[in-house]
C-alpha cells in the first residue's frame, strides 16, 4: 500500500514471481488458478499477473494463532474443491 500512497502504480507479478512470494511452487500456484482455490489474477493479453495485494491478502486468509486454532476460512489444498467445478471435482 505505501507504493500507492507514494503514487506509484500497484505492483504485478507473474506466476513464478508470485510463487516465490508466497513460499510455493508456481505449479501449485497454477493448480490453485485452475481449482479456484488461489489468489485473485488478471490476464493481460495472454499474461497472467497478480496484484502484490491480493497475493498478501489470499496469504493472510490462512493466519491461525496456533496449530489447534480452526480458524475462519483458511487456505484450501491445491485440488478440486466440492462444488467449486460444477461436478467436475473427481471426473477424468
């Protein structure tokens, strides 16, 4: 948020940028793209770009107190996800 107060214009990054932001690999990253399990992303042109914002925003979704801590929400695995692929989930 400080680049857009400085008015600077918000931050992009690709999928290998964004993965190692997060700690992932960008095929997990990927998997979470095609399940809808991951962070928000645009596609400009051919390209696929996340907001530095959303990438910290989908991270913090899954911040617990402590490892028994159930929490609200949380991170989904990389898969497909009941209801998330209209009864694709499990089909091959």
């Amino acid at each position: 948020m400080a680049a857009q107060q400085a008015g600077l214009p918000p931050r992009f990054l690709r999928t290998p940028e964004a993965a190692r932001f997060l700690g992932l690999s960008g095929r997990t990253l990927e998997k979470h793209r095609t399940y809808g399990t991951g962070p928000a992303f645009l596609k400009l042109g051919g390209r696929v770009v996340y907001a530095l914002e959303e990438l910290q925003r989908w991270a913090e979704r899954g911040a617990k107190t402590s490892t028994s801590d159930p929490g609200h929400g949380g991170l989904s695995a990389a898969k497909p996800q009941a209801g998330r692929l209209g009864g694709m989930a499990g089909s091959r």
